[in-house]
C-alpha cells in the first residue's frame, strides 16, 4: 500500500510506501524538501498539514513539543491516508543553509597510494542538507580552511565521504595521511558551491574526472542513478598510471547495471600492459564528440585540466551555458 502527498496545492505530487516517512520519499523521488538532523529533533523539516492523517512509530518528535498542531515532522512522519502539505521547497543552492559544525573521524581507507577516503560523522542532532558535487571546508586550528568535495550523494547523507589526495608541502594532507586517526574532531563548514547538476535538462551529459575530481562526479552519478535518470551519461576519468583508478570496479558496476552509463578511462602516463585510452582526457573526449554544442559537461580536477576542457569545448560549439565546472587548486603551507 501507498499513499499519495500533496505538496503546495499541486506544485508537487509524491508517492510514500508503506511504513516510509514522507522526507524519505520526498528525497527519494528527488523532491528538495529542508532538513536537517533526520531525528526528530532539530525541527527543520517541519511542514503544514493541510488534510489527512501521519503517525510517528519512532516516537522521535521531539521537534513538535512547541509547535502548532497542525505541524508536520516530515522527517519521522509516516502516512496513514494521503495527505496535503503546505512546504518551502528547495530548487537551488542558495536555498540551503550553510552550517559551521564540528564532526568526528568515523573510518578512513587509503584507496591509491595517494589517496585517502575519509567518512565523516556529524553531532547526533545534525544532518548536513545538500547537492550532489558541493564540497566543504575544512576549518583548521588558525582559521584557514581547506575544501574537498563530497563524494557521496544526497540521499546517503548518515556520514560524507572525501577523497583527499596527498599534497606534497600540503600540511593538513600530511596529517591525514600520516597521524589522524578514527574519532579524531574536526571542524568544517558547508555546504558550498554550485558544481551541481542541472536536473531540468534533458541533453545528455559527459562528465569529465582528473584524479580526485572523481569524488564529486561519484556523487553526482549516484544521486543520477537513485533518482532514475536516463539520460546518457558517460564519465570520462583521466589519471596518470592505471593503479590511479581507485574505483574502476565501481564505475564498472554502473555501466554494468545501467545502459545509459558508459565508462571512458583515460591515462597519460600509460602502463605498459594498457591497452586503453591514452593521453589527456580533454582530447579523449573531443576525438568522441568533435561537436560538443548538444550536451551538458561536468568536469572536476586539476586547473589546468579544467581551463584545457573549456577552451577547447568552447572551439567545439559547447556554450558556457551547458559547462560546469570544480576546479581542484590545491593548497601548500
């Protein structure tokens, strides 16, 4: 059985499965309702019961205690008709909110010789709302800040996931990589940029990773692929040797389980049993696509990188209107 949810007299119609809260749903149908803790607690997922009836079987409500009766905590509401919401809804990055939050090491994993996956856990009453490709900072001991991208999408927020590269000189990259340990306490603000996907296009889209540029274009597929999208998508990763493909066998999956995905691995300092793409992944892209004025272009790594992709997708009919860009300019101390 489900249930059908009105959101602002029409504006949006969403379907919730049996025992699924309505934020559940909402997220997974890839509806922008506001968040924040996901536990009942902080009250920013509050919305305004039109009509119909939820329950809340977590008992977690704790958000309610003052507020008006007609008050609905999206977050551990769980219909039991359908219902009508009156709801402020997000459409774009400013709407989010920002948030200066203190967090703890849960696992790190070193998954190339220079990269470092790390997950991180926010306070028990904290989520952290936002886009798949946003990124956030880092905020050390003297107030300077370092940003990484979120590796992981939306719908997956219980922890994020960073791919941070070693830096030669870089000294909060030497404390990952050589004395942070699991549960150690970080500070870091976010969300923040606008590297993310344009869901109202219907052109299909290249993505385009150099080194750990791979992170946010991870978390842009994945929320892609929960929220079914069919589109063609095909990714583009250019790294140096073939042991810099820290997720090949990931992205081998997706093009595995979805037809629309295709997968373009791209090294320029090939090994000599490749027998793949070679080169710079810019011109991997243009030998395939010498006309790029149909589709929407995501790219994320070094500058040099980007600043090549974009003059020479520009020189191939790709307006600046359908090219977005993160550009990695890494920081030494």
């Amino acid at each position: 059985m489900s249930f059908e949810v009105d959101i602002n007299n029409g504006e949006v119609v969403i379907e919730v499965n049996q025992g699924e809260t309505v934020l559940d749903a909402a997220l997974r149908q890839d509806v922008g309702m506001p968040y924040g803790c996901r536990n009942g607690r902080c009250g920013n997922c509050i919305t305004t019961l039109k009509s119909g009836s939820v329950e809340y079987p977590s008992g977690k409500t704790g958000a309610l205690e003052n507020a008006d009766e007609n008050a609905c905590l999206t977050c551990q509401a769980v219909p039991s008709s359908n219902l009508s919401l009156q709801a402020k809804l997000i459409e774009t990055v400013k709407q989010i909110e920002i948030k200066t939050l203190p967090c703890r090491v849960a696992k790190h994993e070193q998954l190339a010789h220079d990269v470092m996956a790390v997950w991180l856990k926010l306070p028990e009453n904290q989520r952290m709302q936002f886009m798949a490709g946003q990124y956030i900072n880092f905020i050390l001991a003297d107030g300077r800040e370092r940003a990484f991208s979120m590796a992981n999408a939306p719908h997956d927020d219980e922890m994020i996931e960073l791919h941070i590269r070693h830096v030669d000189g870089g000294e909060f990259t030497n404390y990952v990589f050589d004395r942070m340990q699991d549960k150690a306490i970080l500070r870091i603000k976010g969300p923040l940029g606008s590297f993310v996907l344009r869901e109202d296009s219907d052109r299909p889209m290249i993505f385009i990773a150099g080194g750990t540029g791979f992170a946010p274009i991870k978390g842009q597929i994945e929320h892609a692929i929960h929220v079914g999208e069919k589109r063609p998508m095909k990714i583009y990763w250019g790294v140096r040797a073939k042991r810099d493909l820290y997720h090949a066998e990931m992205v081998q999956k997706w093009t595995d389980e979805n037809e629309n995905i295709e997968f373009v691995p791209v090294l320029s300092e090939p090994d000599a049993d490749w027998d793949g793409r070679t080169g710079f992944v810019h011109e991997a892209v243009l030998a395939d696509h010498p006309d790029m004025s149909g589709f929407d272009v995501y790219m994320a790594g070094p500058p040099v990188m980007v600043n090549a992709g974009k003059d020479a997708f520009i020189e191939a009919g790709l307006s600046t209107d359908h090219m977005f860009s993160d550009s990695f300019d890494f920081a030494k101390d």
